[in-house]
C-alpha cells in the first residue's frame, strides 16, 4: 500500500504539545492518530451512555 504525505501547519505551542503528548520515537502522524482514535472512543462512550440513561430497553427473556 503506498502512502501519501501532506504537510500541515501548527503553531509551535502546538507543535510542543504534541511532542509532550508522544512517546520516546513516537511521531507526530502517530501521536495524532493516537489521539483521534481516542477521540473517537470517548465520543462513543458518550453515546453509549446517553442511550443507556434515555432509552428505554426491553429484556431479550420478555421479547
């Protein structure tokens, strides 16, 4: 599979931040990675969890 590069622009505040944010050899394409995947994750539970406090469900057994 053949990966294409892009060149993006932060400042170097944020720059700094995503270095603090990666491990020892970590780059930065998979610091952010890390932290969509992350995002993503959260984003899910938060819909998990407001499904289970405002849905109602109905036991499998009474179906």
């Amino acid at each position: 599979m053949t990966s294409t590069m892009t060149t993006i622009s932060l400042h170097k505040e944020t720059k700094e931040m995503l270095r603090k944010l990666g491990a020892k050899g970590q780059t930065y394409d998979e610091v952010i990675k890390e932290l969509i995947e992350r995002a993503s994750i959260k984003e899910l539970d938060e819909r998990w969890n407001r499904i289970l406090k405002d849905e109602m469900f109905i036991p499998l057994d009474d179906l």
